[in-house]
C-alpha cells in the first residue's frame, strides 16, 4: 500500500474552487482506496488531501489520467503552496460489502 | 462534516500493535465514512489516522461504542503521545455505486 497526506495552502479566498478542482480527479481513479479532500476547520486557506493506494505504481500511473492532469491544472492557479506532505503505508481499508474493488 | 487528522506517537517498537489496536475499532461505527490508519513512511513510531464523519455528533457517539471503549483501552498502553491533530470539514466521498450507508 502507498499514501499521502498533504496539507495544501490555497491563495486567498480561493479554497472552495481549490477543493473542487481537487475533488473533480478524485473518481474512477484504478488502485485508489481513498481520497479524501478536507477544509481545515480553523485556517481558512488550508487543505488537508488524505490518499491511500494499492501501490506507489498505482498513485504514478493516476498522474497520467486525462481528468487528473485537468484537475492538476485547473488546481494550480489557486495553490500558494504546500505546507506539509508526508508518505504513509496505509492499512487497506476493510471489505465493503457490496463494492467492487476496479 | 466532521474530520480529524492525528498522528500519534506509538511507544517505541509498538506500531503495529497500536495499529491493530485502532484498526479493530473501525469497522461498522455509524456515521463514519473514512477511518484511515496509515503508518509514518519515514518515523518508525508514528502512526496517522485520518477520519471523515457525516456529523461531530455521530463521532462523539461512536466514542461510546463497546468496540471502539475495547479498542481505546487496547491502544493507550502502547500510546506515547499525539504530535499533532487538527479539526477539518471533509467533502463527503462521493457515492460508491453498490453501496449502502450505515
């Protein structure tokens, strides 16, 4: 497993249209378990991007994805910087009944 | 939305049993659309958990769950402390076509 935690710091009034660009790449992504785009409940230009894949190749081959590289572009406009970013092994998340791993 | 970002400092050489510990306690909880543990890639005894909730309110409940008490009292021996946690307000994960809402 291969994760991220980012703590991303929109320009100035930007946040919201930072977390939509964000969040229009987060779907249909092969390898990908979770991706969570989260406003920081106390710093109004903060954005916190939770990621957890089934590989490292899994979140590099997400990069080359049409959508994600308009997201990526469409995002960097209103992106002053990124604060923090860690890597992570992530536990897988537990079986959803029901859900079809793609 | 309610979410919480913490990362929080195993006794050394313990990671993997506070993992486990928090892992047992993240299954069926109400209201919880994200329990994500990851381990620190680069610090041995970090461990972070990142959660997404439909309300605070559901969060706090689940504090009183027999499985997440049980989990709580199997992590904190193992607990060294909480580098850091921070408050968001996740954007809900977008509907997983097949699955049902607890």
């Amino acid at each position: 497993m291969y994760g991220l935690i980012g703590a991303i710091r929109a320009t100035a009034g930007d946040r919201d249209t930072l977390m939509a660009a964000l969040a229009s790449r987060s779907v249909g992504m092969p390898g990908n378990e979770v991706y969570l785009i989260a406003a920081d409940a106390n710093d109004p230009d903060l954005v916190w991007v939770t990621e957890s894949w089934r590989s490292r190749e899994a979140h590099q081959a997400s990069l080359s994805l049409p959508a994600v590289r308009e997201a990526i572009a469409r995002a960097r406009p209103v992106i002053a910087g990124f604060d923090s970013q860690v890597e992570t092994v992530p536990l897988p998340a537990p079986e959803t009944p029901g859900t079809q791993r793609i």
